[in-house]
C-alpha cells in the first residue's frame, strides 16, 4: 500500500466548499522500493550515512514524483528525527536536484539532533516503514 497526493494547482474558494474533480492518465515507471533506495543512495553519498528515507509518498501533478521525509537514523536509538525532504521522479528515477544549501541545512539539522537525540520509538530496523 502507498499514499497519493494530487497537487491542487487552484486556490481555496473565498466563500463556500472547494469543488475538485481529479483524473490522471499516465504511466508510474518507478515503484515507491525503487525510489526509496535511489533516495538512499543519494543521501548516503551526498548529505550522511545515517540519513535515511521516509516511506515514498506518490504526489500528482505536472511532474509525477516520490516524495520522502528524511530522518536520521542511529544504530543505538533509531529513527531520532526528520532532517529535510527528498523527491525522486516517478517516471525516470531521477532524484529531484536539491541545492548545497539545502544540503548543508539537512547537515546541520542532522549534526543537531545527534548531539542531543530524543528518545526514539521506533528501531532501525524498522524504520523503513515510516
């Protein structure tokens, strides 16, 4: 089982219910296991050996694409806590380019939380399935 999103690309009506009416014709190359572990790869060689993505969230819109929270994951306590974002293309496999800055900010989020980790509810080995 996986989760879809469609991007609304509309604004919420000023007075009264939103009205949506949504279709989607094309094909989905890249299954949310495929995605995941392009995520995983990425993250391991570009931002940290302990980030780890989330479970693949598949948002509509004009370019298909997995979505993945990232957490930081250590071996003695688990999932210890989200640090960013990462999509992958839905259709070609293509990780969504994301800025040095943006990965330095998930750096710096994850060097964060490793200094003074909550206590996490879930393993490692687990934590796939977020």
């Amino acid at each position: 089982m996986f989760q879809v999103v469609y991007e609304y690309p509309n604004p919420w009506p000023e007075n009264g219910p939103l009205r949506v009416e949504l279709q989607f014709a094309g094909e989905i190359a890249v299954s949310p296991e495929q995605a995941r572990r392009r995520a995983n790869g990425f993250l391991s060689h570009n931002v940290a050996l302990f980030a780890e993505a989330g479970v693949p969230v598949l948002m509509l819109g004009a370019r298909p694409i997995w979505r993945m929270n990232i957490h930081l994951v250590l071996r003695s306590k688990g999932n210890v806590g989200r640090i960013g974002v990462l999509d992958v293309d839905a259709v070609t496999g293509e990780i969504i380019p994301l800025s040095d800055q943006q990965i330095q900010e998930m750096q710096n989020h994850a060097r964060t939380i490793a200094a003074s980790p909550p206590q996490a509810t879930t393993t490692a080995q687990s934590s796939r399935y977020r």
